[in-house]
C-alpha cells in the first residue's frame, strides 16, 4: 500500500513535531538536495499521461529520469552538464515536443516509521519552482508526502495518517509524479477527469478484481479533488459524484465479500461523500438544462431573470458548502480510510481467489433480470419507481464496464451502448421531476408571483416533453431487447 497526502509547506515543521508522528519513527532521517528541470509539451501531455520527465543535477553529474504512470523510472547519464537541453522525444510518443515547464530545488527526506506488527517508508519532499526563463512568475513553494507499507496491514497506517489529519490539513492526492508540484504552480488550471475502465486481466479472482476497481474509483476521485476545492466546476462536481457512485456500485457487485463491520462503514462514509455533493450538482443541473436552454423563449418574460439570480445564488451558496465539507477532516479521513480499505478488504475471505467470472456472470444475470422486470411495466410506473428504474440500469451498465476485460467479448460495446442510451433517456425524466419539486421549493420559499410564473412557464414546458421522453425510452428498451445478454450462453 502506498499513499501520498499534500501539506501546506509553512506547516511542514509542525508535521514533524507531532508526538504521535515521533513516536513511530525507527531510526534516523535522511535528507538530500536535488535541482533540475521538467519538461513536457506546451498542453502537458505527458502529465495528463502521468509520465514526467525530468533532468536532474546530482552532484556533477546531470542526469535524466523518465517516471511513467506506473511508477517504475528509468535514468541515463547525459553528454552535457546544461541542464536547459530538451530530452529526445519518448520513443512512445514521437510527436510530442518536449520544452522546459519548471525549474525546481527541493529537498527529500526519508525515514522509517512503524510500530507492532507494521513498518512503512516516509519520503517528504519539500521544494521550491520557479518558471523557467520563458514564463514569468515568483518561486512558488510546494511539499508532498508519501507513505510506503513494507510489512503487516494498513490500518495502523492509515490510523496514523486519519490522526494527524485531526490536527493537520492533509490532503490525500493520487500521487502521479509532480502532481503536486504542477497544482502548486499553476493553481485553478486543472480540469475535470473521467472515469478509465479498471484494467482486469481476464483470469482475475474476486479480491484483486474488487482492489483493481476500487484503486480506479479513488483515482477517479482523487483526480477530480483539486478541481473541486480551486473553483467547484461543475464537470468536477459531476466526475467526483460518478467516481462515488462507481465505488458504492462496485461494493454492492462484491457484497459476497463484504460482510464484515468496515465495509458497512466504508458505504456510509461514501454515502456521506457523495451527499456533500448533491446539492451544488442539482443547481448545476437545474441551471444548466432545465433554465439556461429556454432563455430564447423566456427572456424578458416575467421573473425569468429574477429565477435565474435565484437559482444563481442557491448554487453559490451549496457550492460554497459543498468546498467547506471538502475541507474538513472527515472528509480526509474518509479518503484515508477508503484508501485503506481498499488494500485490505477481503483478504481473509474464503471467496477471495475464486475466479471472478463466475461472479461476473451471476451478477450481470441478476441485475439484468431486475432491469427486464421494472421495463416490462415501465409505463405504469410513477416517478419514484422510473428513477428506481434508472438506478437499476446505472448497476447493471457499471457492472458491464468494470466485468468488460474479464468477459472479453466483442457484443458488449454495442450492448454498453444501447443501454448507456437507456440511461440517458431516464436521466433526463428525472432531471425534469427533480428540476419540478427544486423550482416549487423556490416559489414557496420566495412567495414572489413574477418569480413563481416563469418558474410555472419552465416546468410546464418541460413536463410537456414527458410523454416523449417516455416513448423514446421504452423504445429504447424494445432495441436493447433485441440484443440477447451476450455473456448467457
């Protein structure tokens, strides 16, 4: 297990002093200082790749390092002691032009910490960047911590970091190379992530399956964090609900495994998470769909303006709330804390290594038959059950997109695709019953009439395309019936 967590640099010297961080530490601490440079290409492509490439000063020597996404590095001695010369392109990826991005000097400390049972490595880098020569700008400081379990499990681990984060505003991130650094640099400039399949080999057991999944929801979180708590942008605020809704799929596809008392607690921490969230992406939907696309035909109408400004302030204000929630401990500690569990669940369970395409095969059967059988009467359902309905649906089509390596077949893009089209088609009558109950909620609470008129125009127009909505997904189902379920032989 290996985990990394950001620090403001001002309170490193605090980090260092805290009696619980002291009372773990075996032996003494090493330091070293390194100076170089890091290069990509002008839209960062090799940070979005999670490669870096850096040419470093050690001593008399300059060397350059190649890290790529999964961690391992590769150095080579260079023929010129200027650090400025670009590297050759990666042999990988030719057309990318490398120039410099940062120079940076820092400082690497390593020690060891553990206790009963437990030892880990602590590597603390503490540096400072500047711009290179072409782009202006002051130093800027930046420190990154990370943590590596060499011996027993991770809960005392974790324990440690959830501790310190008490007193400390840790922050967890997914610790690609130079991330920090580049969000120290360049602040507000990252954007929304979506979620990668998780890569499954096709003869996966249960427990590597469930860590192989998790590992991929948190990343999809973590990646979406710093976009979050800069500016709460809605495609962050949407990528982040997908990943934790992602992670409370994945622990209900393996419930099998997961009948112990942490796994109950790991749910309701991302339960928590995920409602944090909720109500600045209902007023990003709410504007975004519901209000903005109608301007031409209600602007200048009664109240359309004063709706707006409403709905405008109601979303600064959750996403105000929603940055304040990010900020708290327990919001850290619920990362360390799935984090941990991640590493650990399962790995005493008899099921563990029993292969996951017997799993697979039952759960997609399962969860398709309760798709077949809320579709069979969908026009009969009222809006509770049609969004029952969509929850359903969202199962069964993760299930297929965390299952796609382990079943390898060629119908299931096609079949993703039609019920991906299902999904969308649900989500947009809930959108309208959500959007419905919002705007009567803001009418109420204003007790304006011009407000509440445009408020009565916008949903009646909406609630006109129901009926439409409604056919287009039955027969939406009717296509996707079409399509046997490929993985029932």
């Amino acid at each position: 297990m290996e985990l990394f967590v950001t620090l403001d640099p001002s309170l490193l010297s605090r980090f260092r002093a805290q009696p619980i961080l002291k009372s773990c530490r075996l032996g003494r601490t090493t330091s070293q200082i390194e100076q170089g440079i890091l290069f990509d290409s002008e839209d960062l492509a090799l940070q979005k790749r999670g490669i870096s490439v850096t040419v470093i000063r050690k001593g008399k020597r300059v060397v350059e390092v190649i890290r790529r996404g999964d961690g391992k590095a590769a150095a080579q001695n260079r023929s010129t002691d200027r650090l400025e010369i670009a590297p050759a392109p990666l042999p990988e990826l030719p057309q990318i032009a490398l120039q410099p991005r940062f120079r940076y000097r820092l400082t690497r400390s390593f020690c060891l910490i553990g206790g009963n049972h437990w030892q880990a490595e602590m590597h603390i880098e503490r540096g400072d960047l500047w711009p290179t020569p072409d782009r202006e700008g002051p130093a800027t400081a930046f420190c990154q911590i990370s943590f590596h379990l060499l011996q027993g499990h991770g809960a005392p681990l974790a324990a440690l970091l959830r501790a310190l984060a008490e007193t400390l505003p840790l922050r967890l991130t997914s610790g690609q190379a130079w991330d920090a650094a580049h969000d120290a640099l360049r602040p507000g400039a990252r954007k929304a992530v979506k979620a990668k399949p998780p890569p499954l080999p096709p003869d996966c057991a249960n427990r590597q399956a469930l860590r192989l999944i998790g590992r991929a929801g948190l990343a999809h979180l973590l990646a979406n964090q710093a976009c979050l708590l800069d500016n709460g942008d809605p495609e962050a605020v949407h990528q982040a609900r997908v990943a934790l809704r992602r992670l409370r799929s994945a622990l209900s596809l393996f419930k099998p495994l997961l009948n112990d008392p942490e796994s109950e607690a790991v749910r309701g921490e991302l339960r928590w998470m995920q409602q944090c969230l909720g109500a600045a992406r209902d007023n990003d939907v709410l504007l975004a769909d519901i209000i903005l696309p109608l301007e031409r035909l209600y602007h200048g109408e009664p109240g359309y303006a004063a709706l707006i400004g409403e709905i405008g302030r109601r979303r600064q204000e959750a996403r105000s709330a929603m940055r304040e929630q990010l900020k708290t401990p327990r919001f850290t500690q619920c990362l360390l804390r799935l984090a941990c569990w991640i590493e650990e669940v399962g790995h005493d369970h008899p099921l563990r290594d029993m292969p996951l395409r017997s799993l697979a095969l039952a759960t997609l059967t399962r969860r398709y038959r309760q798709v077949r059988k809320r579709m069979m009467h969908f026009h009969a359902l009222d809006e509770t059950a049609r969004h029952a309905c969509r929850i359903e649906v969202k199962k069964l089509r993760y299930a297929l997109d965390f299952f796609s390596g382990v079943l390898a077949d060629g119908r299931s893009q096609k079949f993703s695709a039609q019920l991906a089209a299902l999904q969308d088609r649900l989500g947009r009558l809930n959108d309208i019953a959500t959007a419905r109950h919002s705007l009567q909620q803001i009418v109420l609470s204003s007790g304006q009439a011009e407000l509440g008129w445009a408020a009565g125009q916008i949903a009646g127009w909406h609630q006109h395309r129901v009926a439409d909505l409604l056919d287009q997904a039955w027969e939406g189902w009717h296509a996707m019936e079409k399509l046997p379920p490929f993985w029932i032989k």
